[in-house]
C-alpha cells in the first residue's frame, strides 16, 4: 500500500466517526434542547448534525482526494507493508473501544445515582422520560460501540474496499 491508502483509510474511519457523532445532534440535543425549553435552538442542532453527516458523506465518497491532499503523490515504488484491510479492523476496533469508553463514564454516574436512590423503588422507574431516553442513547452507543468491534473484519471489508482472506 502506498501511503496515500493508508491516509484513505484513515479518511474513511474518519468519516463513520463523523456519521455516529451526527447522530448526537439528531436526536440527543435536540430532546435536550426541547426539555430545557430552548425549542428555538433546535433548527441550529440539526443543522450541526447535517453538517456532520455531510462531511461523512464526503470523506466517505473521497477518500483518496483528500489523502493526496495530505500526503503529495509519491512513486508505486514507495510502498508501506501494511494491508489495507488489517488496517481498516484495527481503526474500527479502535473507534469501537472509544465509543465504549467515552460511554462508561454516563454507566458509572447511572450506577452510583441507582445506589442511592432510597426504597425499594427501581432507580428506571423514578427517571423522567428525558433522563429514561438519555439512558437508552447510552445503551444504543454502546450496542455501536460492541458492533463496531465485533464486527470489524466486515466493516472493514467496505472500508478497504474489497474482501481479503481471513
């Protein structure tokens, strides 16, 4: 692979980090905005995400264009070791990992708040509906988070941009 490849690679990892993060102002900020009575800012929330999914679809669709923007055009004979596809799995496990983490701390505050919460009334039951949507956004980040990891051998596949061997 040529260094190029590999910068595309990252350029397309990039993009599906892009894509989960539009995600955020599609549907998390917005119901946080609704329920902090600043309904008026929600416009500007879906635009945010929009222009996140945008700049997905761009990464995503031209990879290559922007890697030879990083890296000037170099001879076939400068050729990097590392397959595509490899490289592809090891950025969708990495990305999954940081979705996991970056969740984790949302887990633990859910935790700790369940252990104080007096009675033997569930803590699920004493949420408010936007507190109860805030815990299935968790729930679904890290459902994407376990996917991306495990699923990384075909993920990668479209990624690299064809099938390798296993």
């Amino acid at each position: 692979m040529t260094p190029q490849q590999i910068v595309a690679i990252a350029v397309r990892l990039f993009a599906v980090l892009c894509a989960a993060s539009s995600a955020n102002y599609f549907f998390i900020v917005p119901h946080q905005l609704t329920s902090a009575n600043l309904g008026d800012q929600l416009p500007s929330a879906l635009v945010y995400g929009g222009i996140y999914l945008a700049l997905a679809l761009g990464l995503w669709l031209f990879p290559m264009a922007v890697a030879h923007k990083i890296i000037p055009r170099t001879n076939f004979d400068n050729v990097v070791r590392v397959p595509g596809f490899e490289a592809a799995r090891i950025g969708c496990a990495l990305i999954g990992l940081w979705f996991f983490w970056s969740s984790l701390s949302y887990v633990a505050s859910i935790v700790f708040r369940a252990m104080i919460v007096p009675g033997s009334a569930s803590y699920f039951s004493s949420l408010t509906p936007e507190a109860r949507a805030d815990v299935y956004a968790v729930i679904a980040q890290m459902a994407f988070s376990a996917a991306l990891v495990a699923l990384s051998g075909r993920i990668a596949v479209y990624i690299a941009g064809r099938q390798v061997a296993e």
